[in-house]
C-alpha cells in the first residue's frame, strides 16, 4: 500500500512527458488529462482509507531508511489537500476543455496543468525539506508558463511581477535550507523535529524558522501581497481557477507543516509573528475587497482573505483551531476555484469585467445566477455550506486560546466578503438586463457544468462534515501531536533513544 504514496506525483509527470508528443491530437490530450487527475483523485481515497486503517505511511527511496534517504509521507492531513486539489483541478479541465481553445491547447497547456498538479501533490506528500522545495519549483515553473500563456502585453507585465517575487522567495528558502542544514545536520523532516526538540529554544533556530515563515509567507500571498490580484486576474479563467485554488494552499501548508512539525519550540515569537502577518493580511484583504470596482480584483483581493483567516488558525493552534485550518484549507479550494469560474463566466457573457455596466444576469441566465449564490453564501461560511464548519472550529479554538483581536478580524472578514460579493450578486445579476435576446451569448451547459460540480462539493463538504469529521480529526491530531508523525518516519524508539543521548 505504501507504495501508492508515489503515484500522486509520478503518473502526472509522465502523462505530461507522454502528452508533449501528442500536440496535435488535441481529443486524445483531454482524455487522457481527465483518466489522469480522475486517477489520482481515486488513489488519494484509497490512501485515506489505509491510512484510518494502519496509521500514518511511508515509502522509503531506493531502500534508504530515514533520515539518510528520500521519502514521502502521507498522513490524512496531506492526502486530504491532495484529494480535494485533484478533484478541483479534474473539475478546472473539464471547464478548459470548452473554453481555453485550441490554441491554448496547441501551447502545452496540458502538460504544464499536469506538472503543476504533479508539483502541488509532491510538496503536500513530501517528506524531506529540500524535496518540498524541488516540488515547489516544479510547480512554479508549470506556473510560469501558465500565467504567460497567450503572451498578451498585461500577462507578460504580470508574469514578470510573479516570477520575480518567486524567484526572491526561492532564493530566500535555498538560503534557509543552508542554514537549517548547518544548524542541524539533517533534511527529513521529522529527523529536523527531532533535533530542534533538542537545542531547545536556540536562537539561531529560531531565526532560520523566521527566515522560514518569510519564503512561505511570500509564496501563500501572505507578505509583500502586491503580486497576488494581479497575477491573478489577467490569465484565461481556467488557468485563475486553478491558481486561486492551489497555489496559495501549497504555501499555506507548507506554513502548517513548519510550524506544527518542525519548529514548534518557540510559538511565543513564531506564532504571534504569524498572527501579526494573518491579521493584516486580513486587513488588506477587506480593504482591497471593499474598494474593487472590477470582478476579478473583487475575486483576487477574497483569496488574500482566505489566506488571512486560515493563517489566523495556524497562529492560535488549538487542536480546534487545527480542524478547522483542515476543514477551512479543503472549502477554501473548492470555493476559491468556483469563485473565479463564476467571475470568468460573467465577463464572458457581457464581455465586461466592471460590476457598474452589468445588470439583470439572472433573467437571461438563472441557473447561472443562483450557482453564483451559493458560491457567495459558501465562501460568506452561511451553514450548511463548506466554510460554515472551519469558520466555527477556528472560531472556538480562538476563544480557548483567548485570541480575541483574531477571532474579531476573522469574522469581521466573513461580512466583508459576503457584502463584497453581494455587491456583485446585487449590481450585476438583478435590475434591468443589459443583454437584449438578440445579443444573449448562449452559456451551454457543458459550460455550467464545472461550476455546478464545484457547488456539489460544496455543498457536499458542508452536510457530509460528519462523514469527513474521522479523517479531519485524525489530520488535527496529528499536526497537534507531532510525535505520532515522528513515530511513524522515525519508528519511534529510535528517535526517542536519540532524544534520550
């Protein structure tokens, strides 16, 4: 079974190596995009299942047992992300099958998705420090070519933005990488949490953890945000969709892991410098949300606020608080994803991205309409829909944590983004319509079609919470209580002899 972990990873680089050959058979590249990330979703399910069954697994490279090899770890926390961020992205191909066009298609589009997804999986099932910023680059780089991919004069001007801030970032974590390595002498991770238990409350541990939360803050949109709405609002909307959902997460658990895993010696200047850095990112968020006259921005600056509150989990840290990062992490890539499909379609039909010159959606097309209702209601956490569970998990660990300014920004943000979006449900779907039946655009439903799967797992998420509460438990449990990760990577009584020395 522990050989499975690899797959994630694996079948998606080959499948994008194999699809690069395939350039000109467009159908057969769709097919085989969809069988691929429909095949990695089932993996992840089977994965989650063994590892209620069996605890926490392991694969060892080339017989190298930790910390001297390469490995990957999947606990239910990670093979959760990478479920959901598969079922996202299978959901994302199917909308591009229909309107990214075939020119798009022609310019390895496939490929690159396929690589940014085998990039996202790998990083969230990684074991080793340095492979997580491997899988990071890989993903990075299918990013890259993504966000320029059409070579419009705005892309290229953004593009440039966002490679940049991310070359600066990978900078920043190769040196911390250095620095963790001199310091402790190993890269796996667990090994990292076992040595860092050690020293204590070292002061140059505590420094390279900084160092740390500055790259992943910069790469989750948390710090230095310039980059964010931007970056985001000038590619096709599939390619947005797909950014809004995972590139920001990858940052996000990266944040998790370090802080719950490998430095959670010090959270007095750790985790109060997250909580500082969440809060304004919260701040910034609404601000941007309330000014924003454009959809897209309106969408953008709702990411930065995403990312703000899940942080604010992180920085409170209660077990509660953890379940609800989990549930909130899983929500915020379904509805973050359907969010910007929704925006897409909207500039379509009108061919306007200003809320002020669109008007009365909803009578020429209602479905459409009430789909975009239900993603404002989501992301807004009105229950029973997915981001009502994490909001109130965060929300109670904020008050056994007594972090009240927090547990006030968050729900401060719930009603900005719900008047943010109201706005746009209000201005742009009612009032009189400004598509005669003449100039109507059809929105066929094969169009509607992804953004009506991701209002199924929304609200799925939301009234199947108790059928996800054992794995979501199981995935706070385990980012609370870093020991029974530690146990699994290390086989317990070895690490514990060493602590022992």
């Amino acid at each position: 079974m522990s050989n499975m972990i690899v797959l994630p990873l694996i079948v998606p680089v080959i499948t994008a190596i194999l699809l690069v050959f395939l350039r000109e058979h467009i159908t057969l590249q769709r097919i085989i995009s969809v069988l691929t990330l429909s095949f990695v979703v089932l993996i992840s399910i089977v994965l989650l299942l063994a590892i209620q069954e069996q605890g926490v697994l392991r694969i060892d490279f080339s017989g190298w047992g930790p910390p001297f090899g390469i490995l990957f770890v999947a606990d239910s926390f990670s093979v959760l992300l990478v479920l959901i961020a598969n079922i996202v992205a299978v959901i994302c191909v199917l909308y591009a099958l229909f309107t990214i066009g075939s020119s798009y298609e022609k310019m390895y589009f496939y490929p690159f998705v396929l690589l940014m997804v085998a990039g996202v999986n790998g990083s969230f099932l990684t074991g080793d420090i340095f492979n997580l910023f491997v899988c990071f680059e890989v993903m990075l780089l299918a990013s890259y070519a993504l966000i320029s991919l059409g070579g419009d004069k705005i892309q290229l001007r953004e593009a440039l933005k966002y490679v940049l801030i991310n070359i600066v970032a990978s900078w920043i974590f190769l040196v911390a990488l250095a620095f963790l390595y001199g310091t402790v002498g190993t890269l796996n991770m667990a090994h990292i949490s076992v040595r860092v238990m050690e020293a204590g409350a070292d002061p140059v541990i505590t420094t390279v953890a900084l160092i740390f939360l500055i790259v992943f803050s910069l790469k989750a949109g948390l710090l230095l945000f310039f980059w964010l709405p931007g970056s985001y609002s000038v590619p096709p909307t599939a390619i947005a969709a797909l950014f809004a959902a995972l590139l920001t997460k990858v940052g996000i658990y990266a944040l998790v892991r370090t802080f719950t895993l490998l430095f959670p010696n010090n959270p007095e200047v750790t985790h109060v410098a997250l909580g500082i850095m969440a809060g304004l990112t919260i701040i910034a968020g609404c601000m941007g949300a309330l000014a924003g006259r454009d959809v897209r921005t309106i969408a953008s600056y709702n990411v930065l606020i995403g990312v703000g509150f899940i942080v604010a989990g992180l920085a409170i840290g209660t077990e509660s608080a953890l379940q609800g990062v989990t549930y909130y992490l899983m929500h915020d890539m379904v509805a973050k994803a359907m969010l910007f499909l929704a925006v897409g379609m909207m500039i379509y039909v009108t061919g306007e991205t200003l809320i002020d010159n669109m008007s009365g959606l909803i009578r020429n097309y209602p479905l459409f309409g009430w789909l975009f209702f239900i993603v404002m209601c989501s992301l807004a956490g009105i229950p029973p829909l997915s981001g009502f569970l994490g909001k109130v998990l965060i929300g109670q660990g904020a008050i056994e944590g007594g972090n009240f300014i927090l547990l006030g920004l968050g729900f401060l943000s719930s009603l900005i983004v719900l008047y943010s979006l109201l706005r746009i449900f209000l201005s742009s779907f009612f009032g009189e319509t400004i598509i005669s039946l003449e100039d109507e655009k059809p929105l066929p439903k094969r169009i509607v079609l992804p953004l009506a799967l991701l209002a199924v797992c929304t609200i799925g998420l939301g009234i199947g919470a108790e059928w996800m509460a054992p794995f979501v438990t199981d995935a706070a449990e385990t980012l609370y209580t870093p020991s029974i990760y530690i146990d699994a990577v290390l086989d317990g009584e070895v690490w514990q002899g060493e602590v022992s020395k």
